[in-house]
C-alpha cells in the first residue's frame, strides 16, 4: 500500500510542479489586466483549473513549459493516475526480468529468482517516506471533503426555515427568470445554494432598492454556473492542499469571480446605481457568511476593494477588448501545451548521427549508395522520434508509430495499457539540462533495427539503464514500428548484461555520477548517514559496494565476484568477474570528495 502511496503522491508532486508554473504565468498575466474588467481575469483562472485536472498532450513553441525542461520530463498524466494505472517499477521490471536472454535454462531461472527476490526484499526509505507523506496528503483531502460537506448541511439547516419571496417583482409570483427566490431570518447576506436547482437566499426585509441589483448578481452566478465552478475549485484546493500558490489562485478566483458578477450588474443597470451598489457590499461585508467555502455569497471577497473596482468600473474600448482577447489566447495557448524537444527533427548528414542533441547514435553498415544513405537518414529520424515520445510518455507518437504486435509487446512489458497510458511516474528516463546528460542513447540503427539505451532515474537518486530493441517496417511511406522489447538491467547478473548497458563505458552518460550532478547530492547525504545510501542499503565509501550499487550489479556472490587489484585512499581497480558466462571487467573507483566521501566510478576498462 506505501509503495502505490509512494508512486501516487510522487506524480502529484510532479504534476505540482506544473500547476505552479501555470499558476505564477496566470498571476502574471492578471497583473498586466488589473485595470482591465474582472470577467478577464476569472477566464485566465479556468485555465489552471484544465492544468489541473488534464495533461493536454500538445507540445508548441511558445510553451511556457520550454523554459523548465528540466522538470517538465517528470510530469505525467492526471487521467492516467485517476485511472489507477501507474505501475512501479517492481511490477514493470518483474515482468521485463522474464524476458531477459542468460545462458542456460537453469541460470536463467536462478538470475530471475535473485532478481526478483531482490527487488521485493523490502521498500526503500524514499518510497516509505513518501507513502507516509501520500497517507497523510489522502486524510488531509479526506478532512477537506468532510468539512465541504459539513458547509453545505449546515447551510441547508440554516435556510430550512426560509420561504419563498412572492413579492420580488409585481409581475413574477414565486420565480425571477426562472430561478427561486427564498426569504431567512437567519442569514447575514445573500447567497445562492444548489448548482442542479439553484435558489437564491436573501435575508427577510432587504430594502426594495437593493432587490433587483442584488438578484441580479446572484443570477449572474447562476448564468455562468459559479456555484459549479466554485465546486471544482473547492476540490482542486483539497487535492493540492500542500501548494500554497494554489490557495493564492483560490483565493484570487474568488475574487475576480465576484467583481465580475458586481460589474455585470453595473453594465446591466447603469453607473447610477454604484453608490447604492457600494453601500450594499459594505454592509452585507459586515456580517461575512460563516461558511463561505460551500455557497457562493453577495458579500465574500475583499469588500474594499470589491467597493473600489465598483467605482472605477468601466467598459474598455473594442480594440482594447479584442488586444485582451489575444492576450488570453496566448496566455491559454502557451500554460496549457508542453514545451517542445530540444532535439530538432531537420535532416541529418551521415557525418551528424552521433552528434544529435540527445543522442549519440552508431550505423553499423558499411559505406552504402545515397539512396540508402536516405534511407538509414530517415529511420535514424524514425528512431529517434520514438525515443522522444517513449521518454516523454507521449502515448499518441508511440500508438501512432506502433503497429498491433507492437502494442501488445508494450502491453506485455506493463508500457502501455488499455485506458491509452503509457510509462509510470518513477523511474523514468529524463533530461538533465543543467548537467547536460541525455536522457537516452541510440547505440546503433540501421535501415530495419536499432538499438537504444535508456537511462531511467529515481529520486533517491539512483541511475539504471534499459536497452531497447526495434525492428521496423516501411508501409505508404511511413516507418512503423514492428517489434520492441525492452530489457531493465537493473540487476547485472552476466556479462553480456553489463556490456549491453555500458558497451562504451560510462563516460558522456548519466550514468557517470561525477559528471552528471548526482555523486555530489549521494556524497552529502552519506556524510550524514555513516556513509549509506538513501535507501540504507549500500555503504557507498566502500568500493565494493559502491560499485554494485552504482553499475546495478546483482548482489550474489556466486554470480558477481568482485575483488580489489590495486587500493589507494582515492582510488581502486576493481575486477568484476561473471561465473555465468566466464566474462571479467575491470573498474576503475575515484573519490572525487576526499578520502572521506564516497566512491564513484571512474572508468570502465
């Protein structure tokens, strides 16, 4: 249960990240309306409610997500976790363990026993304090709710005495324009309450001036469906109770929302009436309703300055509407699309392949004709576009590309699901733009096959490789993707395992923790922790250990022998030697943080 917690609570925190973007950008863009009327600024908040609930898989140049790539690649889909289909990495690496190639029928099974009675062994700490804090986050929403529902009865104790007004209008007995007008003595203000039947409720001997301007705010609520609005809202805030920018954004929509409705009024029945108007915020402000969460009161908000945008209300000029208009489409356009790939989709010479922005890509045919040279071009380019979409969860790309038996492979390795969701929250390859590391790396392609090495991370943090093999097919000018397997070598019980995730090493992949950011994060926290890593498991200022933790090697002696050829206080060779298919690596471990920090790996011999 702590692990799903885990895995749930770590996609909301991703998905926070996103919403706090689109959060300060709308602030911002209200901050350039401020002398604009409210109704614009109460539109730029539907447009955080949509980045809440939805990941639009739409990516353009104008995103405001191009300015933080380097937390955008952690994001993944609200639908996917209401759906309930995010898997962890012990239900996708169990099953992708069962189609690893070893020698023999009997390593085999006893590699995957290992590997998988490994995995299951216990939850790191990462992932227990996170399904503490993701337990804790659920009762918290569970309290928001409760005390929702307990606005809401108590509101309906409040007005269970209230009757029908039948003297509203000389031409309307019991309904203005449809809606139901109530009379309490036991209400300070005037509010609607109900979104299916909405009512209005105002308090008993209302002065007839203030009647009609005062139903017609609360029926301009009704018109444009707040009591929902501010429903879907009110729930959003429990769900990311944690993120004070949300509250911030209630808060302002609250109140755009009622300056909208005071200036609708104003437009209905002219400036003649913003006096009167006035004195009326002021004294139902007064006596603020006690449970204004649940319905939607003439006198919530900030009542001074409700008074003030009042007073100063008036209506633009058709131009300045139409420059607004733009300016909300732009707005709405870049918070609400992801930003785009750094990795530019031009043609590429043979001599570029491995120089792509993301990829270090090797052909392995021979010199070829120009017509074939073309060829490998455009499956290169093929390959690549899959490889943007699988580390994006871009799950439209991957089915487009995909053919049937494609799919089904993604379904057998839990990739891909029946609801149209692909990948899970953690690990999962990303791109470190400060570091520079790629999030993955075509090892070789061809014009019908490739091979590509992604490098998936944890937050621990914690690098592992996956190798993934593609075969493909030309069909009406399009490459499609036949085949895919794709092999998690989290666990290297052979040698053939180890040189298909470092078949040059490690150096230029974010595999190399020296260079990619993450041994400095390791090194503090060891320093604090008797020299452990997160999870307590791996004494990381023992070579040893640290080698097997950092390269992902299978902790089994039988099968992984490790011993140390030279020693210094800062450096140590290693050799690695595989019983199962008799191959040996030597290692080179550095101590980049002194004799007292941890070990890293230096070179790959």
């Amino acid at each position: 249960m702590l692990n799903d917690l885990s895995q749930i609570f770590l996609t909301f925190l991703y998905k926070n990240m996103t919403v706090s973007v689109v959060i300060i950008a709308v602030l911002l863009a209200r901050f350039l309306l401020r002398k604009m009327p409210k109704k614009y600024s109460y539109i730029l908040w539907s447009i955080v409610g949509i980045r809440m609930i939805f990941d639009l898989p739409f990516a353009t140049n104008i995103s405001v997500f191009n300015l933080f790539r380097g937390f955008a690649k952690h994001t993944s889909t609200v639908e996917a976790m209401l759906a309930g289909s995010h898997r962890t990495n012990l239900q996708g690496s169990t099953n992708l363990l069962n189609k690893t190639d070893t020698t023999g029928a009997a390593a085999a099974h006893a590699s995957r026993s290992t590997a998988v009675e490994a995995m299951t062994h216990t939850l790191t700490t990462s992932q227990t304090v996170l399904g503490i804090l993701g337990l804790l986050w659920l009762i918290v929403v569970a309290l928001f709710v409760a005390y929702g529902i307990y606005s809401y009865v108590k509101c309906r104790l409040l007005v269970r005495t209230a009757v029908i007004a039948r003297d509203i209008t000389p031409d309307s007995h019991k309904k203005k324009n449809n809606v139901s007008v109530w009379e309490c003595d036991r209400i300070p203000s005037p509010f609607v309450l109900g979104i299916i039947r909405s009512r209005i409720y105002i308090p008993f001997r209302m002065p007839k001036q203030e009647q009609a301007y005062i139903l017609a705010h609360e029926e301009c609520h009704i018109r444009r469906l707040d009591p929902l609005w501010k429903l879907i809202a009110f729930l959003l805030l429990a769900v990311y109770w944690w993120n004070p920018l949300v509250w911030i954004a209630f808060f302002y929509m609250v109140r755009d929302m009622e300056m909208s409705c005071d200036e609708a009024v104003i437009e209905q029945f002219g400036n003649e009436i913003k006096q009167g108007y006035s004195n009326s915020l002021l004294s139902f402000a007064m006596e603020r309703h006690p449970y204004s969460f649940a319905p939607v009161a003439f006198g919530e908000g900030d009542a001074g300055r409700r008074i003030k945008n009042v007073l100063n209300f008036k209506k633009p000029h058709t131009w300045v509407a139409i420059l607004v208009f733009v300016l909300l489409v732009v707005v709405g356009v870049s918070c609400l699309t992801n930003g785009k790939d750094k990795i530019s989709s031009e043609t590429v010479s043979d001599t570029e392949n491995s120089q792509m922005q993301q990829t270090a890509v090797e052909t392995t045919e021979a010199p070829m004709s120009s017509d074939n040279s073309s060829t490998v071009q455009e499956s290169l380019q093929s390959v690549d576009k899959w490889t943007q979409a699988f580390a994006a969860r871009d799950v439209r790309t991957i089915q487009d590309m995909a053919t049937d038996d494609a799919k089904n492979e993604l379904k057998e390795e839990n990739l891909l699901d029946d609801n149209g969701n692909f990948g899970w929250s953690s690990p999962w390859p990303w791109f470190d733009e400060e570091s520079g590391m790629p999030a993955y790396q075509i090892t070789q392609s061809d014009d019908t096959s490739a091979t590509i090495l992604y490098y998936a991370q944890v937050s621990d943090p914690h690098v592992t490789v996956w190798k993934e093999t593609l075969q493909y097919t030309r069909k009406d000018d399009k490459i499609e993707i036949a085949h895919e397997e794709l092999q998690m070598l989290n666990f290297i019980a052979s040698g053939s395992e180890f040189e298909n995730a470092y078949p040059k090493g490690i150096q230029n992949t974010p595999m190399d923790y020296q260079a990619n950011g993450l041994g400095e994060t390791l090194n503090e926290h060891a320093i604090s922790a008797n020299g452990m890593n997160p999870d307590g498991e791996y004494n990381l200022t023992d070579p040893m250990e640290a080698a097997q933790y950092l390269l992902n090697l299978l902790r089994n002696d039988d099968k992984v022998e490790i011993t140390a050829d030279k020693k210094d206080k800062t450096q140590v060779e290693l050799k690695v030697h595989f019983t199962e298919d008799d191959i040996t690596h030597h290692i080179t471990m550095i101590r980049p943080w002194g004799e007292d920090g941890i070990w890293v790996v230096g070179e790959i011999l």
